[in-house]
C-alpha cells in the first residue's frame, strides 16, 4: 500500500513514520498535492476537514527541511486560526517528523508566552501559531522570519471570518518575498481567492471537493422543534439512541455553559467549550470528551475547525449557524477519513430562513423529519423570536400552518 506514497516523492524515512503511524493510502488531496509542495511551487488548495490536508503540507515540508541545513532556525511557519487547530497541527508535524532531528513548536494564545518564549530561545525549525501570538513573538524580538523558505496558512477563510486580514498583512510584511506559500481552505468565496492570488506566486490551484459542498459520508437531518424545547429534545436524542459521545454547537457562549448545565440535569454528562473558558479549562473538556469522561461536548463555532475527535459519530446543531459556509465546517466533525457520521440540526421555526441559506450554499434540499411529541407549535413566545416575516401569501407562518395541518392529517390516519 505505501508504494502508492512512495510514488508521490516522499523519501524512505518519512515512508516508514507514516508506516508506523498507520497511513495506508494516501488519499485525494495528499496525491494531488504532494508532488507540487516537494517541487517547490505555491499551492492554492480547496479541501474540506477531514480529507488529510494537514499531512498533504506536513509531509512536504518535512522532507524539504530534512535535508537542508542542520543548522536550527525558523525555516517554515504555518499559521492557524484557533488554539485547538494549532494543537492539532502540532501534534501531526511532531509525530510526522519524530524520525528526524527536527524541532518543531506552537505558540498560540491562552498559554505562558514565558514557555513559548523558552522554547523558541531553544531554536526551531517549524513553527505552528495562531495570528495574534505570532505577531507578539515577533514584536518581541523572540523569533525572526528572515530565513523562512516555506509559509502555510490553514483554514484561511475562518481567518478572514475571525478578522485577522490585518494581523497576516503585517505577518507577509516581515517574510522575504522568495518563499513558497501554500494557502488551504474549505471554502472559496471571492475575497478568499482575490486574497490568495495577491500572496502567491504562479499557485497551483487544487480543489478535491465541489466548493461549500458536504461529505458523502455524512448523513444530514433536520428535526424542526420549538426553540424552548431545543435541550429537551436533545437529551432525548442522546439518551434514546445511547450516543455515548456527541459534539454540539451553539451560536453563543453563554448559551453553551447553559446548555451544558441543562443536559447535566438530565444525568447526561456534559462540558462547555467556548472563547470565554481558558485554555487549560478547553483542554481538559476536550480530554475528558475523547476519553469517555462526557459524554456532550458543547462547544461554539470558534472550536468548528480545530477539534480532531477520531471516529466522531454525531454532530447537533442546536442553535442554526450564523454564517452558512460554519454549517458546512461545523459537520465537518463527522465523517472524517472515511467513516460514516450523522449531523443533526434542531431548527426552530423562526430558523427557517437559515436553513434555507445552508440548502443554497451546498446546493442540497436537506430532509426534515418530525420526532413525536416534539411537533413545533407556532406559539411564537415558545420560540422567544420575533414572528416570521410575510412574504405575500406564502408566509412562512401559512407555510408551517399547513405542515401542522398535514401533520395531524397523518396522525389521523395511523
């Protein structure tokens, strides 16, 4: 099976890390990617989370640094969005690289800048760091980009999302011109791509997944509900179906220490995971979430890209996202490598018009089902939302008057 790596380019001793890790095959993005990140050029690469992207650049990278200069400084620098995401990139590159005297180090917020500080003193060869951490090692003085042949930024478009346009502008200002850039995103709007081409040079263009589209493997399902009855559906959810591990999104952070609260009520173990909580606070729900401790991860969409939970089987969304594009990374925590996983949203009828600019953006009518018991009213106190805006006759009040209709018809029946 590993032949099939062996063709990419990739030398004998990564050959045998990713042997001892467990790689098979490389999959779509690595093969495409791969061979065009050993030759140097610059990659613009559209791959949705949970293809194997990380290894597509890490892979590269270390080979690269491997056999260059033994000399210890910042060759490569990937930057990331989010502490979680960092951590994730991290671990890929330490266990990727453990066959070799490379030194890698992630800095990021909500951690001892001391610590950083000690290491980078160390010298390193990789850098992983979020925007706002990167800038305070540099403002420093702790680091310098001055020697750096290789640039990656992952999951660029939630960096544009987070507002950090202004933080990579002042990031591409201290890095030589004479680099390779590699720029991966799950989606690709046109400010993405205007912001892409203006970095790099002559890319590459990858795309392995139809832009804004979902995976295959992941089964999608919408369960309409009265917003005020959203928590008890879902303890139902989880205690009837005996989900033993299930990630749960919510628009707030203040409705995610809630909600956690509530499903401990229920006897269902649970942990909040949101930008207000520390990170040791983060890392030890995280933990206790991968190690069968809690049962519900609540968490907010700042934890959307960054969270790496093998063989995930379950994704609810709550509250509706925002944006559409965090519908797509939100169940993008499911399904990864292959596996089968199921996203559930719990859509209260005031969430319509959401659910409608998610169907648009992947270009897919998702199923609704109504659980019993669980019809939603159109008592719109119950919903605690404003009533549905009229849109000439077919208001989306007449609309869920008729589905209420039809639905009790069918009570009838059976």
């Amino acid at each position: 099976m590993l032949s099939e790596f062996k063709t990419l380019g990739l030398c004998h001793t990564l050959l045998s890390s990713i042997s001892e890790l467990g790689y098979q095959t490389p999959t779509e993005v690595q093969t495409e990617a791969i061979p065009h990140a050993l030759a140097g050029r610059d990659l613009l690469v559209g791959a949705q989370t949970g293809t194997g992207k990380t290894a597509a650049f890490a892979l590269p990278i270390i080979q690269s640094l491997a056999q260059g200069t033994d000399e210890r400084r910042l060759r490569a620098l990937i930057v990331v969005p989010t502490r979680e995401l960092a951590q994730q990139v991290y671990e890929s590159f330490h266990e990727l690289s453990s066959d070799t005297n490379l030194v890698t180090v992630a800095a990021y917020g909500g951690t001892s800048i001391r610590v950083q500080t000690s290491r980078l003193a160390k010298g390193c060869d990789i850098l992983i760091a979020t925007p706002g951490r990167l800038l305070d090692h540099l403002y420093c003085g702790n680091i310098t980009l001055k020697h750096l042949s290789t640039l990656v930024f992952d999951e660029a478009d939630r960096m544009l999302d987070m507002g950090f346009l202004p933080d990579i502008k002042r990031i591409l200002k201290r890095c030589k011109p004479e680099r390779q850039t590699m720029f991966f995103s799950a989606t690709f709007d046109k400010k993405i791509k205007n912001m892409a081409y203006e970095i790099l040079n002559d890319p590459v263009e990858i795309q392995v997944s139809p832009s804004n589209s979902t995976a295959t493997t992941v089964e999608q399902l919408v369960y309409p509900v009265d917003r005020k009855r959203k928590a008890e559906l879902l303890a139902f959810l989880i205690g009837s179906r005996n989900w033993q591990q299930v990630l749960v999104f919510t628009k707030t952070k203040q409705g995610s220490d809630q909600l956690a609260k509530e499903l401990a009520l229920d006897g269902i173990k649970a942990a909040s995971i949101n930008g207000d909580k520390s990170q040791g606070a983060r890392q030890k729900a995280l933990d206790d979430f991968k190690n069968g401790k809690v049962r519900a991860l609540i968490a907010t969409d700042v934890a959307a890209r960054g969270l790496d939970i093998e063989k995930l089987e379950q994704v609810v969304n709550f509250d509706m996202p925002y944006k559409p594009e965090d519908y797509v990374h939100r169940i993008g925590r499911t399904g990864r490598a292959g596996q089968i996983g199921i996203a559930i949203s719990l859509m209260s009828p005031n969430e319509e018009d959401s659910l409608l600019a998610i169907e648009r953006l992947i270009d897919t009518k998702l199923p609704q089902e109504w659980l019993k018991g669980f019809e939603p009213s159109l008592d719109t106190e119950m919903n605690n939302e404003k009533p549905p805006r009229k849109r000439g006759r077919n208001s989306e009040k007449q609309k869920m008057k008729a589905r209420l209709k039809i639905h009790a018809n069918r009570g009838k029946k059976n």
